[in-house]
C-alpha cells in the first residue's frame, strides 16, 4: 500500500514539470510543434553598375548615383552587395561617356568585366541596379547578366535615370535571363538620388514593400 501511496504522489508532483516541458497527459509522448520559422538559408545579393565623375544636372560626383541607391537597399534588406565594373573603366568627362555608351549600344557591345561574382549561385534574389544609358541597359550590365545562370532566382531591377523611367530595361533583363522571375522595377531620378535622400528613401521604402520586403 504505501508503494501505491508513493507512486501516485510522486506522479502529482512531476506532472506540472512535465506540462511546462511537453504538455502533460500527452498520449504521443512527443512535444509541441514549435513555430515555422522562415529559412535563414535564402540570401540576396544586390549587383550594381554605377559611375562616377562629371554627371548631368548634378556636377563632379565622387559616389554614384545608382551606387546611392543601392547602399540604401543593401541596408534595408540585409543584403551582400556586388559591384558591376567594367574592365576599363568608363570617361569621366560626360560628353566623353554618352558618347562611348552611345556606341556600345550600336554595336551592341559586351565591355569585359573587370572581375565577375564568383557564387551567384547562393543567391535566390538579386536586386540589380544601373543607370539608364540612352533608353536601355549599359552594355556592360548585360555582360554581368549573361556571363552566370539567373535560372530560378528572383531579380528586382531599379534604376537611376535623368527623365526616361525605367524605359524598356525590364524586357532586356527578362531576354537575357529568361529563366528568371523579374519582378517590378523601381526607378529614382538621379539629381534625387544625389540631392534628397529623405526622398530617395521613402520612394525605396515603398518600393520594398510593395515588393515584399
């Protein structure tokens, strides 16, 4: 009898820890499930090309304007962030630069990278950024794009333009990844860039939401 008595005090008194750690009474024997928690694994990358020197209705810059832009997003996302460089670089003179992009585009160029990412294979979302050099892509952007494999992966393209908006740079995007999903652009006006970050920012912040980040 007091082996029964102690048996059945001793389960009383371990029950209520056993609720705390598993639920007591639970005929499985197995605890809760916890909460999904989102994969930690996926990660994003933002690639841009940007440049620097004598720049249209803004003067000498030292950063540039797509290179603004995408510092903000970087922070905002927590994302790695590559930048596109050509091998040799671009003028810094305006005229100078229009006019080397101007037949680049003609010729329809691909400018040699001064070095290419070497593991675009561990990104699932890459915002990529660049400005709007005579109403399409710097040639050099599509080198970057069509030197790796965006199968798969999600691309967020924003830009910095003078007037132009985003113009038809989502269509060559999608041409030359066709496997990838382009999603919505953002496109930010470069004296905005350069001169009002309160701006520049908010029209990010918006951007990113829409987006769903």
């Amino acid at each position: 009898m007091k082996k029964i008595f102690l048996a059945i005090l001793l389960s009383l008194v371990l029950c209520p820890l056993s609720l705390a750690i598993t639920g007591c009474g639970n005929s499985q024997g197995t605890p809760p499930v916890a909460s999904e928690k989102i994969s930690s694994d996926k990660k994003i990358l933002i690639a841009y090309f940007s440049r620097t020197g004598e720049e249209y209705n803004v003067g000498y810059i030292t950063k540039g304007n797509t290179a603004i832009i995408a510092e903000m997003i970087a922070r905002k996302v927590d994302a790695d962030i590559f930048e596109i460089k050509p091998a040799q670089a671009y003028p810094d003179d305006y005229h100078a630069c229009t006019e080397l992009a101007k037949t680049e585009l003609e010729s329809n160029a691909r400018p040699a990278l001064a070095v290419n990412i070497s593991n675009l294979a561990q990104y699932d979302t890459i915002f990529l950024g660049y400005p709007i050099w005579w109403g399409a892509l710097p040639r050099v952007v599509l080198t970057f794009l069509e030197s790796d494999d965006f199968s798969g992966k999600k691309i967020l393209p924003f830009c910095t333009h003078g007037s132009s908006g985003l113009a038809g740079t989502q269509r060559e995007i999608s041409a030359a990844c066709p496997h990838a999903e382009v999603l919505k652009g953002l496109a930010i006006v470069g004296t905005t860039a350069q001169n009002d970050s309160a701006d520049a920012e908010n029209d990010v912040d918006v951007w990113l939401k829409a987006s769903g980040y």
